[in-house]
C-alpha cells in the first residue's frame, strides 16, 4: 500500500481541529442567543413612577440575574407600546405586549368580581385590600383571569378627596359638587353623598381641575405631588372616610407565557405573585402616607383630617351604597355579597 506522507496527515488534522474549535465555539455562543428571550414590558407611567422604580426595574434586574440572561424584559413606560390606559388589557390580549400594567376598571365588565376588591370599607391600606383579595383569589377570581396569564393583582392605598377650591368637612359641603373618580364602579358612593362623579383616565385630571370642569378628585393621596402634582391645582384633602381603593394587576400575555420553558415559567412567577403584590401595595402605600404628611405640612394644600364621628355620615351611606350594588350583581349571578363578606371576614 502507498505511505500518507505525515505533512499531509498533520494538515488534515489541523484543519479538522479547527473547524472542531469553530463548530464548537460558534454553536455555544449562538445557543444562548437562540434561547435567550426578551420580553416586552407596557405601561402607561413615566419613569419616576412608583411602579416602574419599585417594581417593573426589579423585576426586569431580578430575572435577567436568575436566567443568566437567558431571560429578560424591555420596559416600555410612558405608553411606549401605545398611549393611555384604557387599551392596556387588550395590548396583552393580543400580543402587543407580553406584559402589561392593567387597571381593572378600564374593563370592569370583563372583571366584575375582582372590582369587588375596590369597594370602600374593605380596608384602610392597600395592603390591608391585597391580602383580602388573594384571600379569595383561587375560590371567587381566579376565573376572570383566564385570557392572560395573572403574574400579580392588588389593591391600592384607599382613596381621599381631593378638592380644588371648597374645604369638605361634612355631606352638605360634598354636596352638587363633581368629582372625577378612578372607576365607574364608585360612582354610586359619590351619588349617596350628594355629589357628582365622573370617570377620567388620571392622564387627564390635571387639566380637568385646573380648568374647573370638575371639582375635586377621589384618588389615592399619593397622586397629590410626582408625578401627577394634583396639588398644584388643589386646595383642599378630605382624610378620613372610608374611600374606594382601585384594583390593579400585571398580566402576561398567554402565548408568550406558554413559550416559556417550565423552568422559566417558574423563576418568573417566583418573582411576582401573591408576595411581590402585597409587596408593592405596602411599600406603595407608604409614599401615600409620606403624601398625606406632606399636606398635613402644608405642601401645596391643606390636610383636613375627618374624626371618626364626622366620618360616621359618609361611611354610613356608603355602606349602603355598597349593600346595593352587590344586590344588584347576586341578581345578575354573580355571588358578589358572598365575595364582599369573604374578604372581609
């Protein structure tokens, strides 16, 4: 047989091992680029927002870290995917988004049962209102939440009122007056007092007060200063009676949770949940009461803070109001008192 001369053997072998090397290295570094996701996260506040500073970065850092960037998210805020609030669910419905910042009352009709959550009387923090909530979640909600995936859902800190040139101290002052509210679902608590309520997306409550087409706001305290600054046009806060809180969630689109491998599935909802609710209700909650410290030192406003006796009127309607509302939906089949009495017992 005919002697392979070694220069050749050494040539080939050469060039094999470095088409091996190149193999090997190209495919490892292109692996995790093929495996690696970023998902796209929307909501409609700046970036000074409480939420996206104490809950969106986070989780955004706190994912890329447990992946190893396998997994990550872009922050779109300042309605980055699509301006105002109210087309919220529907962006994560249909995919615009694979994550979204929803506020129920946007599509209340689509979640009758957790806007029972925002009922005034429920609790006197938002924490308090989240813990009720996922106290029931599995048994009376977890059916409405079924066309995105829930990754969390809470209750805010309760409404206060906001007024912009008329001190309310009792319902006769209330009276006639027009009051821009966070969801339709509280207008029958401003009707039992004698007032108006209307629904605005908070986008445009600035203006609205400012130019006097309404009166005053029923919203979380917070909302006075950064970065609606509703102190600015306001005179007066009413603390005291029981308020409304808004039911709140972030939702993931359900096929790009199904993409998700169960691993990633799992370190992503071990980040959110029922922890990570309770968690920015809290700590939300306590820029609301930092809010109310500031009116109460006269920061733009004067802080009118309501006794339990002189809040006995507002709150005795309101439970009235409350009582037939939710007749009125056990009528329609849904088991709402049954809901109500569950998170409050």
């Amino acid at each position: 047989h005919r002697e392979i001369p070694m220069r050749g053997i050494n040539k080939k072998l050469n060039i094999f091992i470095a088409a091996a090397i190149f193999l090997v290295t190209y495919s490892g570094s292109t692996d995790s680029k093929l495996h690696a996701k970023e998902l796209k996260l929307a909501h409609f506040m700046p970036p000074v927002h409480h939420l996206h500073r104490n809950m969106f970065v986070p989780l955004a850092k706190n994912l890329a870290a447990a992946t190893n960037g396998k997994l990550t998210i872009k922050i779109y805020p300042s309605g980055g995917l699509g301006k105002g609030p109210v087309q919220q669910y529907k962006r994560v419905v249909t995919g615009v988004a694979d994550i979204v910042f929803v506020i129920q009352a946007y599509t209340a009709k689509l979640f009758p049962k957790a806007m029972i959550a925002g009922k005034a009387g429920l609790g006197k923090t938002g924490e308090e209102v989240t813990r009720r909530i996922w106290k029931v979640y599995d048994k009376y909600l977890a059916d409405e939440f079924t066309k995105a995936k829930l990754l969390a859902l809470w209750g805010i800190y309760p409404a206060t009122l906001i007024s912009r040139k008329k001190p309310i101290r009792t319902l006769a002052d209330i009276k006639g007056m027009k009051f821009r509210l966070s969801s339709a679902a509280d207008i029958p608590q401003m009707k039992a007092w004698g007032g108006v309520g209307i629904m605005m997306p908070v986008t445009k409550t600035y203006n609205a007060l400012q130019n006097g087409v309404i009166d005053g706001i029923q919203i979380a305290p917070v909302a006075l200063y950064r970065p609606w600054n509703f102190n600015e046009p306001a005179e007066y806060v009413t603390h005291g009676v029981n308020g409304p809180s808004t039911v709140m969630s972030v939702m993931m689109n359900n096929k790009s949770w199904d993409g998700l491998s169960k691993s990633e599935q799992s370190t992503l909802y071990g980040l959110m949940g029922k922890e990570a609710s309770i968690k920015i209700a809290r700590s939300w909650g306590q820029d609301d009461e930092k809010a109310l410290k500031n009116a109460e030192n006269g920061k733009g406003v004067k802080l009118i803070r309501l006794s339990p006796a002189e809040a006995a009127p507002f709150n005795a309607l309101t439970d009235k109001a409350n009582k037939e509302q939710l007749a009125i939906l056990d009528k329609k089949g849904i088991p709402a008192t049954e809901i109500f009495n569950a998170m409050m017992n």
